[in-house]
C-alpha cells in the first residue's frame, strides 16, 4: 500500500537525487542555512527557534514526523544531544539516514497512520511539513498527544496554500479543528511573512546554482525547484491571500 500514498514515487526519486547531488546539497546551505535535503519550507532559523522553545537536554527523547532522510534529526541531536527518532514512508531517505548517523538514533519506514510508539515516549514531536499526509487528522493529533510525555511539547510547520487548500485563519485549518475536536490546547504563530522571505531566498539559490545542476544533468530537478518558488514574485499583499504558513505548539498536560 506504501507506493499508493501521496507522492511517495516523486519523494523516493527526489531522495536519491539528494544523496548524490552536490549542486542540491549547496543550494540548500545557501537557501535554508544548512542542508537538511529540504523539500518544502522549513529552514535553520525555524528549527532554531523550536529548540529554543523546546529547551532540550542531553537524553531526553525526539520524535521527527516524515524525517526524510534523517539529516534535519542530525543537526538536532549535534545541538541539544538528545535520543533522536523518525519515520518516513521513503525507504530511499531512511536507508541514508542509517548508514549516515554516527550516534545512536531510531529511524523507522512507515507511513502516518501506520507507526505507532508507546505512550509516554517523547519529550518533543516535531512535524515539518507533514501532517498533510494524515489519512485522519484527528485521530492522528489523538496518537501523537499519547506518544509525549506529560509536559512533552509539539510543534507542527503547518502550510496552506499548496497540499491543503488556504483557509480563512490559522483557527480554521484542518489540523485547528483537529485539535479542537480532541480537546486539545494549541497555541500558534503566523508565519507568512517569514515564509515568505524564504522563497525569495530559494528563487535566489536556485538560479544561483543553476549551472551547477546542468552539469550534473539535474535540471529537470533545477526546474521543480525554481518552478516552486514562482509565489515569490507576487507581491506580499496577493501572496498572503494565497498563502499562509504557522507554527503549531500543543503542549501535553
């Protein structure tokens, strides 16, 4: 059933892009301020400015949603020597991050919906870009508060505009009423602008970056890149009616 879920073909192809493609690993330190083989919009300063919030240490346990192939997990355990965890319905990414981590770490292949943890696991959950791929929020948001521990935090980068249809606020999208359907507490920051500026910042590195990916015979993956940032040329003011990003933080009691 894995190779009917949204995507996974375009994902499998994109990680093994990513492994061998210097141009790619470049173009993301330029747009994003560290290569995590980003596929969306989630750079450093976001993952920053979780951790900061997260107030991590060393032993206590992480959870990436879609972790990709593990590099974003990386960083984070060099930052805050936390016991990292992740799933990802890629076989291709979770293969790298296997034989790419020097410490210990869990990485798992499955799909939302279909992993499960224990309770109480998790000092912090993180999704980037993820929750799109819930077959049922809700039910998803349910399974996630049981895997933190009492006082474990997380926090979703939630976009709308693209996988998920734009909504009229941040208390309106599906992943809102998921957790309001459950009873949960959230709190949540406007990130759009921010957003925003990354996409400039993307359109930039990619031409920047352009011969490099005709020399590897990757532009048919310059093209992908370049065309997602096409947003970025409208002004903020059309862009926003459009678009919205927010960040998410559900704290467990």
């Amino acid at each position: 059933m894995t190779n009917e879920l949204l995507f996974y073909q375009a994902y499998q192809d994109f990680y093994q892009m990513a492994e061998k493609s210097q141009a790619f690993s470049e173009y993301c330190k330029k747009a994003f301020g560290a290569d995590f083989s980003q596929d969306g919009f989630s750079d450093v300063s976001q993952i920053d400015a979780i951790l900061q919030a997260a107030r991590l240490d060393s032993g206590m346990a992480v959870l990436d949603i879609g972790c990709g192939n593990g590099k974003m997990l990386q960083y984070i355990h060099r930052v805050t020597d936390a016991e990292v965890y992740g799933f990802d319905y890629s076989e291709q990414a979770i293969a790298f991050a296997r034989n790419h981590s020097d410490f210990p770490s869990h990485f798992s292949v499955g799909a939302i919906g279909e992993m499960n943890y224990p309770a109480d696991s998790f000092d912090l959950i993180v999704s980037m870009d993820t929750m799109y791929f819930a077959p049922d929020m809700a039910a998803f948001v349910r399974q996630i508060h049981s895997w933190l521990k009492p006082g474990g935090q997380f926090f979703c980068a939630y976009q709308e505009g693209d996988v998920m249809p734009k909504t009229e606020n941040a208390h309106s999208t599906v992943l809102a009423q998921a957790f309001r359907q459950n009873g949960f507490d959230y709190t949540v920051e406007n990130w759009t602008r921010r957003v925003y500026s990354l996409l400039l910042k993307k359109r930039e590195a990619a031409l920047l970056f352009r011969p490099d990916f005709e020399a590897e015979g990757n532009l048919e993956w310059y093209d992908v890149i370049l065309h997602q940032t096409d947003e970025a040329l409208l002004p903020f003011a059309e862009f926003e009616q459009r678009n919205a990003r927010y960040l998410y933080c559900m704290i467990k009691a």
